[in-house]
C-alpha cells in the first residue's frame, strides 16, 4: 500500500470515528430519567457508551501516529526493528506501527 493510499485511508476512517465521537457525546448529554429503573438502564447505557468512546479516542490516537510517520516518510517501517511491515498487515491494519514479529 502506497503512503497516499494509507493516508487517504487513516483520514476516512479518522473522520468516521470523529462522528461517532460526536453521535456518543450527543447521547450521552440526553437528560437523565426521572424513574428509578429507567435512571438505572440510562447509567448503564452511558457507561457502554462511554467505552466505545475511549476506544474510539485510542484508535484516532494510533491513526494521528500513523500520520505522522506517513508524513516522516517512516510508514510501512516498524518502529521497532525497523524491517518493512508486510503489505497484508497493512491493509488489514493501515495504523499499525509493528510488524507481525514485533507486535506486542
């Protein structure tokens, strides 16, 4: 995968996560039920809702990396041994910043 095809992949997907972000902020400042149990439901929504918002916070983190050493012209190079990420890796996880051996 070229680094403009990356690119132009990471920014999508940035772009996505950004909505979803928004859609769970949205929910989550819905006003409070007044009735015990549906209070008690709503909490566990947001608490749902909370976590799919740190994971999508995470991997927008993992994204602005890759980004970044697109724009270093270091992507496709693990960053820890430095050797080529295979092409299949990448497709598959156009934001990873290791190679199958160095993957944690």
């Amino acid at each position: 995968m070229t680094p403009e095809a990356a690119r132009e992949i990471l920014l999508a997907r940035r772009a996505e996560l950004l909505g979803n972000i928004a859609r769970i902020e949205d929910q989550l400042d819905d006003p409070v039920p007044k009735d015990w149990e549906d209070a008690a439901s709503e909490r566990q929504g947001d608490e749902v809702l909370t976590a799919l918002g740190q994971s999508d916070q995470a991997e927008i983190r993992r994204i602005d990396a890759a980004l970044a050493r697109i724009a270093a012209g270091e992507y496709g190079d693990c960053v820890q041994c430095g050797n080529p990420i295979a092409e299949r890796r990448l497709q598959l996880l156009p934001d990873t910043p290791f190679c199958a051996n160095c993957s944690p």
